[in-house]
C-alpha cells in the first residue's frame, strides 16, 4: 500500500514539475505582447466581432472534420506569427517581459546598472556593427532559404486548412480566410483581395457580422484593387449595417461621412451620434482596466513631421513656430543629426549610475512610459509613438525607488503605518524627486505594473508624496478613498478634498476623459440651445468625440500598425502599411490620410517632368492623394491645403480642365491657406502668382505685401523672398522704362511701408488718448490691484469669502509657477546641453574664446541694414563669377594657342576628318559640304 502511495507520489511531483517546465518554456518562448491583428483574428474566429447574429446559422450544415481543420490552421497561424518581425534587429527595440525565464535569469541583464550592464550593451553594438560578427553569427544563405521555404510551406496549409474547413461549413475559418487574404500576416501569405472579398461577402451573407460588413464597406468605398467599382451608395449601406452592429470603426466611418457629407448630405446631428457611440464603447474599455483606467496606447506618427514637415524643415508649417516643440519633428532632427534612442539610453544610464538624481528620474520615467517623449498631461496622458524603447517596470521601479530611497530610507512591516518614526530621513527639506518618484510608485502598485498590486503599498506612496504636495499624489489619492480601496478607507469629503488639491495644483490627469465628458457637456447643451447656437455646439461635440474614438483603439490600432509594417523595410510591408492607412483614413483619421497622401506624393521632386524625370506621373495614384490631401486640409491640416493647391496648379489628379481654370483655383486654395497666417509658402505662392499674373492678375505690389508678408510670418523665408523681391524690382524698373503704369518704385519711399507706419501712429495715438482720458497705467498700484481682487464677481458673499479667494488666488500663482518650472524640455535636447555645459564646466579655460563668453547671451544693439549688406554681398558674389569666367576664357584661349603652334612646329596641323591639303577628296568634301 504504501510503495502504491509512493509511486502516485512521484507521477505527482513529476507531473507538477512537468507543468511548471512548461509554463517556464512557454513564457521564454512567446512574446509578451501579441499582436493586435491575431487578437483580432481570434476574437472573430470565437464570435466577439459585434454580430448580431450567431455564427451557427439554419441552413448551415457543419460536417465533422472542420474543427479539427481550423484549430490545427489556427495553431500554426499562432506559430508563425510568434517570431518578431524581421525588421526589429536590434535588440532594444524588443519589448521586455515581465517573467522572465530562468535562462535569463541566470544571465545579465543587457540594460542593468554598472560597468557589467554596459560592456554586455557596448559588446551586442559591436556584434552588430562588424561584419565578420555579423558573418557567422547570423544563418547562412542556405539555412536562410531553408527557413524562408520552411514559413512558406506553414504559410500554405494555413490558407489550405482554412479553406478545407470553409468549404465543411465553419464560419469562422471563412472569416479568417478572408481577413488574412486581405491583410497577410507576413510576408510568407500570399495576397489576394478577390478571395477576401468572396470570403468576406459570403460571411457577411451567412451571419451578418459586422466586421465582415465594415470591410466590405471599404472594398466598395474604395474599389480597392479593382475587385469591385467604387459605389458610395453600397458602401453608405455597408458602413450603416456594420455601425448598427456594433463596430466601433463603421461607426467612426459613418461619423465622418455624415460629418463631411462624403456621399450623403452634411448632417451634424447624425454625424454625433455615430461618434458618441464609438466614443462610448472607447470609455468603456478604458474604465475596464485598472483604477486609472486601461494605459492609453501611443500616439501615431506622422511621416512628413520626421522629415521637417510635406514641404521640408523652414518651408512648411509643421516645423516652424510652436511646432518645432513637437516630439515627432525633434525626433526628426534627433534622427538627422545621427542621434539613436539607444544612444540616448546609454548616456542617460551612464549619467544615472554616477548617482545623477536628475538622469535617473527621466530614465524612469522614459521605462515607465515606454517612450523618450511623454505625452501633454498628466502620466494618465500617455506618451507618443515616435520615441518608442522597451517598456520595461522594473527598470523603471529600480530608479524610482532608488531616489525615493533617500527621503524614505525603509518600509514598515503594515504600509498604513508609515508615518512612525524611523521611515523617513530627518533634515529633509528639499525632496528633489522623491516626491515625483512616489507617486509613480504608487501608482505601479495601484495598478499591478510590474509589482504584485497593493493598495495598501500605493496609499503608502501616495501619502508620502503628498507631504511634499505632489499634485499625482493628491489625485490618486483621492480616487482611492472615493472608490474605499483601502478597508476602512472611504470617505468623499477625503476624497474631493485631494482631487480639489490636485486640480488646484493645474494636474491635467488624462485627456481623453476630459474630452470625453467636454463631449457629453456640449450633447446637452446642443439639445437645450436655441436652434442658432445648437450648431456651435454640435460641431465641439464632434470634434471631441473624434478623438476619444481615435485615441481609444486597443483592439483595432490601425496606425501603429501601419507604421511597424511601412518601417519593415520590404515591399509586401508597405503594401500592408498603405491598406492601413486607407482603412485608417475612411474612418476619419487626419494622420491616416496625411500619411497616405504623403507617400503617395507625386510632386515633391523639383525635377519633376523635365528633362531630368520624363516620367509621367500615375494619374489614378494622383488622384487618390488628391482626395485624401482635401480631406486633410478640411481637417485644419495647412500644409494640406497648400499641397491641394499644388496640385490644380500642376494639374495632378484632377479632371481635364483648362489651365487658367485649375490656376484660379490652385490661387483660391492658396489664398485659403495664406488667411491663416501661419504658412509663407502660401503667401510667397500668391505674391509669384500676382508677379506673374499667373490665375490671378498681374499686380507688382500685391506680389511685394505676399512676399513681405511671407518673410514677417516665418523670418526662415529671408533668403527666397530677397531674391525674389530683387527680380520684381527689376521686372518693376524694365515695365516702367517700356512705358508701363503703376510700377514699384525702387527710389521712393514705399507705400505700403507708408500706411504700416500711419496705422501705427494712430494705434499708439488712439491708445495714448485712452490712456489719458481714462486715467489707467501701465503699472497700477498694490491698492489699485488690491481693490480689483476684492470686486464683486456675482456671487453671494459670506463670512469667510474674502479669505477663501485670497487663498485660492496664492494657491493658483503657486501651482502656475510650479507649473512653469516644471515644464519639461526635450529630453534628447536636455541632455545634449547638459553634456556641453559639463564639457565646458570641465575645461581648464572654459569658453574657448574669452570674447565669445562675454556676450553670450547679449544683444548688439547695433542696426546693420540687412539689405544694403547683401545686396553688396550678392554684388561680390556676381563679380567673383565674371573675374572666374575671364579667367577660363583666356585660359581656354592660351591652351588653344600652345597647341596650334605644338601642331605647326610638327608640320601639319591635325583636322581630323577633313582632308588635308594636296588632297583630291578635299575638292569633293567641300562640293558636298
């Protein structure tokens, strides 16, 4: 009895340690986050796609055999799509797990601290960047071939099997066979829209899945590789199915239509209701997550910004202004300068690891987010797409904690009882960033990010952080009490008291709730206004509503994914990428259809049909990044609306129409973009237009105000505008000298110069007469501004009011300057002026020139005429040319001479195929001749 005892006991054990050899496999060998397109496939193939009807439908007859077809399809889809994709070679660039497998816990850690962390990074860049590394430590040719043959091979009994099972009767293998005809999940997949349309319109026809229906929208939206004409009308029905259905994209779709009248009238009423539906399902994925709600997903990127905008850094909008602050175009020119996120890491590492507090901070931080640049908002705001890294928990909880550690040395046994004596450094009167460092802490543990969750370990956290009145501390905090995570710990008045406290502080938590609920203000105030104000608010709503549905794309992001497979590096991943967008940009998206006009672009070479580029471009592609630059522009893109005007002005993608017509119009599309006054390239278009009398009339001094105003908007533009102002000025002087009328006077004071100074003098007249009339100063006194504080604003007054605002008026000044001093710069630009100030710091003279140093950062008062300057300049430069053109002629010449007379000294001159003298055939060659 007892050997039968003991040997159940051993299948036990070595079943349970079967088990857990598994789940270690396992974790090591599947990436932590599968992609979205298997979720959902998935999620289609077990029936969650929104539809209204079941997949088993009368009439359907399921034969055996077809479930064991589509799992077997199924298992080894899951197979092939668990490899990383073959563009993501860098090591960095691969996300961290958070169980890590016993191999790797054994082994170093590549991004740990100290000198070992960093010979294991410096040794795996130089594996990457020597070529015999590179020679034997990657497969060979033929076991590379071998492989490829191998997925390929998988890839087939894939569409096999789920074709086999189809055709048995199983709905979902039909769906899925569709969709992966459609969008291949790699390259090894063939694709074939005709099969996905078939697919997809018998599935539709079967179940009535809304999913099914939503592409079949497209395919008739677009006629997308000519499978189907384009018919707006089925695709309107289509999208309307879908949408009532369910499907949070249709829905955005239908919004968008409704909302731009894209085959159907403009109505703002329908248009909202769509978007508060895709808006509502958004909010209820983002409130099934953890207190906080579900981490937001990374912004998208727009390709042009990497590139310094559509027209280039200086010429577009997108690069100049308060634009350059964006995080997409500093990673541009962080990425022109040669600068990578991995060499960012290793000196924030290596600054970090001196014991920097600062550095380890944004390390932190930038492993928490899983980004270099942190979106606008609290930490609830996410971050943004383009300065994607590893996000790795336990890096960024190692450097948190490192700083917290030296306000907060240990932790007490029971964390509700940290305020004892003994847990926190005595002295401390400046926390620096433990404070900051608590609440992200706190909210690691509020929310299970890469630590066991524990509320009673987050409300420690945040308690600390809130001695130092850390505005995140006080929010979180107060979203605790009021949901009692803590037993014994609920109260509302705690509660409003700490949210009150963080909003006072100016915390914008997370702006998708904001917009959100802004949303649902303006729904109720369009429905109690008067039917002339309803409109105004109609249109916020939308507008909020948009980028709540958006933003919330767990499920579905379109974007990201068409991102990853345009940066992939292979043909089939930009194929795979343009459907994306296309996709992405039927439902509305402005980033979608300026990343699909953009590379579709056929106007952005300068030798674009001359002699240089003969070729024509692709009317059909023209056209189609005609549509989506429109659609662009009418959603406040100004490089868009530019861009449209390029196109009726070079008569790409537009209907055959005379060139005076599309010239007026390229001139009105233009003016549109010039009245914002924020583009130059607009305003110099229109000022070379009226030079030229080109769509517009010919007028010099409406062509000088655009070129003036060209160079006022954007100081960048100096250069094409002098030019340009010295070739009207001469054009001016030879119209006026052939008898023409009302030309620009080069001698005379101008007259535009004259009416800015006359407005100016009446402005500063009017303002001074104000002034003295009405008593008021500049500067009014402490009483004065005393006195208006305490005026009445409306409400009833009690005892105790003027002591409340008093407080709240100090409390707002303080968070305003905490505010401002907190204001983050670029990361990348941050720490490239720490490094110089160190290495200047470090010299033994430091600035090199003792001169420079003393007027930096001054200002020459100085006036030096600009244009005099290079005008002169341009002379010097024209003289240069001339004396350099003399001189090649007379060298020319005097070579010319050596060698005639080297010819006549040799006794015959050479005249090539002309007969010499003396011979017969020079008779005839001149008869000829």
């Amino acid at each position: 009895m007892s050997s039968r005892k003991n040997a159940s006991s051993r299948r036990a054990t070595w079943l349970a340690f079967g088990l857990v050899a598994l789940a270690a496999f396992s974790a090591s060998a599947q990436p932590q986050t599968v992609s979205i397109m298997m979720v959902v496939w998935i999620s289609a193939c077990l029936g969650s796609t929104h539809s209204r009807i079941g997949y088993r439908v009368f009439g359907t007859r399921v034969r055996p055999g077809c479930r064991g077809a589509y799992k077997s399809a199924l298992f080894t889809l899951s197979n092939l799509t668990a490899h990383p994709p073959s563009h993501t070679h860098d090591v960095f660039s691969q996300p961290t797990t958070t169980t890590p497998s016993l191999l790797s816990a054994l082994l170093p850690n590549p991004q740990g601290q100290g000198p070992l962390g960093s010979a294991i990074r410096i040794a795996l860049k130089l594996r990457q960047q020597f070529f015999l590394f590179r020679l034997f430590g990657g497969p060979s040719g033929s076991a590379a071939r071998r492989k490829d043959e191998e997925m390929r091979g998988k890839a087939i009994k894939v569409v096999d099997l789920l074709q086999h099972s189809a055709e048995l009767g199983n709905l979902d293998a039909l769906f899925t066979l569709g969709y992966i005809s459609l969008f291949p999940p790699s390259s090894h997949f063939p694709s074939d829209p005709k099969l996905a349309y078939d697919s997809l319109s018998h599935h539709a026809a079967l179940t009535g899945n809304a999913s099914s229906q939503a592409l079949l929208a497209f395919f008739h939206a677009t006629g997308y590789a000519d499978v189907v004409p384009i018919d707006q009308a089925q695709a309107l029905l289509y999208y309307t199915f879908a949408a009532q259905g369910g499907h949070k994209g249709a829905q955005m779709a239908l919004g968008y239509r409704y909302w731009s009248g894209i085959s159907t009238v403009e109505d703002c009423g329908r248009a909202v209701e769509w978007y508060e539906a895709a808006a509502d399902e958004a909010m209820s994925m983002f409130l099934s997550g953890p207190p906080g709600g579900q981490t937001l997903p990374q912004t998208a990127t727009r390709l042009s910004d990497l590139d310094g905008g559509v027209f280039g850094p200086g010429a577009s909008v997108a690069s100049t202004g308060i634009n350059v602050v964006k995080p997409a175009v500093k990673a541009g020119l962080a990425q022109t300068a040669g600068e990578t996120w991995d060499d960012v890491l290793e000196y924030y590492i290596f600054n970090a690891d001196r014991g920097e507090t600062d550095f380890a901070f944004k390390l932190g931080k930038i492993y928490y987010q899983g980004s270099i640049y942190s979106s606008a908002g609290g930490i609830g705001s996410g971050s943004e797409g383009v300065g994607r890294v590893p996000q790795d928990f336990h890096q960024a909880e190692f450097y948190f904690l490192q700083i917290a550690r030296q306000v907060w040395p240990r932790d007490p046994t029971n964390p509700l009882q940290h305020n004892a004596p003994g847990y926190k450094a005595e002295g401390i009167k400046q926390a620096g960033f433990a404070p900051k460092s608590a609440a992200y802490l706190g909210r690691m543990y509020l929310r299970g990010e890469g630590v066991k969750q524990d509320y009673a370990m987050a409300m420690m956290w945040f308690e600390r952080g809130v001695e130092f009145e850390d505005r995140e501390c006080h929010n979180l905090l107060g979203v605790m009490w009021r949901d009692g995570l803590v037993p014994g710990r609920q109260d509302m008045k705690t509660a409003l008291a700490h949210i009150s406290k963080a909003a006072g502080l100016e915390l914008a938590e997370a702006h998708f709730e904001a917009h959100f609920y802004l949303a649902k203000i303006h729904i109720l105030n369009m429905r109690a206004a008067h039917e002339d104000f309803a409109a105004g608010f109609c249109a916020s709503a939308v507008s909020f509503f948009k980028l709540v549905a958006e933003r919330g794309v767990w499920d579905d992001d379109l974007l990201t994914d068409a991102e990853a497979a345009w940066y992939s590096g292979t043909e089939r991943g930009k194929e795979i990428a343009i459907l994306k967008w296309w996709v992405a940009a039927e439902r509305g998206s402005e980033m979608a259809q300026n990343n699909l006009a953009y590379v579709l672009d056929q106007d952005r070479s300068m030798l674009r049909l001359t002699r240089f580029a003969p070729i024509e471009a692709s009317n059909d592609t023209a056209r189609l990044a005609l549509t989506q630059w429109t659609r662009s522009a009418a959603q406040q893109n100004i490089d868009a609306l530019v861009k449209v005007g390029d196109y009726y002005y070079h008569g790409l993608g537009v209907p055959d129409e005379p060139e005076a017509l599309r010239w007026e119009k390229a001139a009105k599309y233009y003016q549109s973009a010039a009245d914002t006054q924020i583009s130059a390239l607009a305003m110099w278009n229109l000022g070379w237009m009226h030079e030229n009398g080109i769509g517009v009339p010919q007028d010099f001094h409406l062509a000088k105000r655009h070129y003036d105003m060209a160079v006022e908007t954007n100081s960048e533009a100096y250069l094409p505008v002098l030019l340009s102002l010295v070739k009207l000025y001469a054009r001016s002087l030879w119209y006026t000298l052939q008898g023409g009328k009302d030309g620009l006077n080069l001698w005379t004071y101008d007259a535009d110069k004259k009416r800015a100074r006359l407005k100016r003098e009446i402005d500063s007249g009017s303002k001074g007469a104000s002034q003295k009339d009405g008593g008021a100063q500049p500067a009014p006194h402490k009483e004065e501004r005393t006195v208006e504080e305490f005026e009445d604003d409306g409400n009833p007054w009690y005892i105790g009011k003027a002591s409340e605002d008093f407080r709240r008026r100090r409390q707002g000044e303080a968070a305003r300057t905490a505010a401002a001093a907190e204001e983050e710069d670029d990361p990348v630009q941050w720490a490239r002026e720490r490094r110089n100030a160190e290495n200047e710091r470090d010299t033994d003279f430091g600035p090199e020139d003792y001169f420079d140093g003393a007027i930096r950062g001054g200002h020459r008062e100085e006036e030096v005429d600009e244009f005099t300057e290079t005008m002169l300049l341009v002379a010097l430069c024209a003289l240069v040319a001339i004396l350099i053109y003399v001189r090649t002629r007379i060298v020319h010449r005097a070579r010319g001479q050596e060698q005639e007379q080297a010819q006549d000294q040799g006794g015959q001159r050479d005249l090539g195929v002309f007969p010499p003298p003396g011979d017969p055939a020079r008779q005839e060659w001149n008869i000829v001749h």
